[in-house]
C-alpha cells in the first residue's frame, strides 16, 4: 500500500514537473527589471519573517 502511494505521488509530482517545465519554455522573456524586484520583495520577506520570529520585546526596541 505504502509503494503504491509513494509510487503515485512520485509520478504526480513529475506530471506537475513536467508542466511547470512546459509553462516556463511557453511563457514570454521576463521584464528586464523583474529579478531585481522579485529579490527585493524576497528580502523584504525574510527581514519580516525575521522580525516576527523575535521576542515581542525586542520589537519595542
């Protein structure tokens, strides 16, 4: 039972691969400023995340 399930998500998780693979090759060049913001908007993200994480005293500081 427990193959047969890893079996299945082995091959869904390929299937998905696979069309993320297809969606990427189909989809038009990225604007050349996009990296750039998609990193900033990612540090933005761990530097809130960060914050959160932290003792709700130090946020006072």
């Amino acid at each position: 039972m427990h193959a047969f399930t890893h079996a299945a998500r082995t091959a869904e998780l390929t299937a998905e691969a696979a069309a993320w693979r297809l969606a990427r090759e189909a989809a038009p060049a990225a604007t050349p400023g996009l990296p750039a913001l998609r990193n900033q908007l990612g540090e933005a993200l761990i530097a809130v995340g960060t914050r959160l994480l932290q003792p709700a005293t130090a946020h006072a500081a």
